[in-house]
C-alpha cells in the first residue's frame, strides 16, 4: 500500500495541505501536550450528561470544556467504544456548542492520520471557521477524528 492510498482511505475532514496544521509543528505540538486520555469529571451533572439516552437526543449550548468532561464518562464506560458526534459550533471560536450523539461502534480502528484530544480545541475552532456543523468520532486513548462531509 502507497502513502497516496494511505491518505484517501483515512476519513478526516481536514488534510495537511488545507492548511490546518500551517505554522504549527504538529509533531512537538503534540509531544508537549499530549493527552494520554479524555479527562474526567467529579461532577455528578456531567456524569449524568454522558449518558447515551441523553446525548442521542442531544444538548443545547454546552462548553467545549464540559464536552470533553463528558467524552471522558462516556468512554470510561465502554473503552472500546467509538462514539460518533453531530457538533454544532454556537460560535466561531468553537467554545459553546450543541452535540448529539449520532452513533456508537465496538471496536472501530481509528484512521491512521487520527489526532490526539490535546488538538481538539483547535479542531473545533478550525472547523467552527469553515462549516455550521461536522461530525466528528471519539474513542479511547485520547483519539479523535473529524469526519469529511
């Protein structure tokens, strides 16, 4: 298998050359910041958000932070679980969005381009910039990918 073939059988969103990685070093990026997993939350009202019944309907006007809290619960559950998101960016900057659980899978591989949640925020403010809404898929180890459209 080539490195072309690599490139079109991945299922990101975004590619080298649109621009998202420009003036970063994607590689000491990550090795200063890297997040081995989703954080977790204390907070009992975040644990009851990341609930799959909840989030298949959706929730309104949440914070990035809360979501990243809130993928932390709900793959503690099932590790081996992929979850697929609808997001909806409240605003350019990406902080304040509206979710709906799309999907979840067992034992989906990630694309071998897949990033680490220590980008997401970037991810979310980039895609908030470009598109009103992307579908993005989450699952253990702190992994990430947003979906092309």
């Amino acid at each position: 298998m080539n490195a072309g073939i690599i490139l079109m059988d991945n299922d990101l969103f975004y590619e080298p050359e649109d621009g998202f990685w420009l003036g970063t070093d994607r590689l000491m990026f990550e090795a200063n910041n890297l997040e081995p997993e989703w954080p977790m939350s204390a907070n009992v009202f975040i644990n009851k958000m990341a609930e799959p019944a909840r989030l298949t309907k959706g929730l309104q006007k949440i914070s990035f932070a809360d979501f990243k809290q809130i993928l932390g619960s709900l793959i503690e559950t099932d590790p081996k679980a992929t979850h697929r998101f609808l997001v909806i960016p409240l605003h350019r900057s990406g902080k304040s969005l509206s979710i709906r659980l799309l999907h979840t899978s067992i034992g989906e591989s990630p694309p071998l381009m897949a990033d680490n949640a220590c980008s997401l925020s970037t991810a979310v403010e980039w895609m908030a910039n470009k598109t009103s809404h992307f579908e993005v898929s989450f699952t253990a180890g702190g992994t990430y990918w947003v979906h092309k459209q």
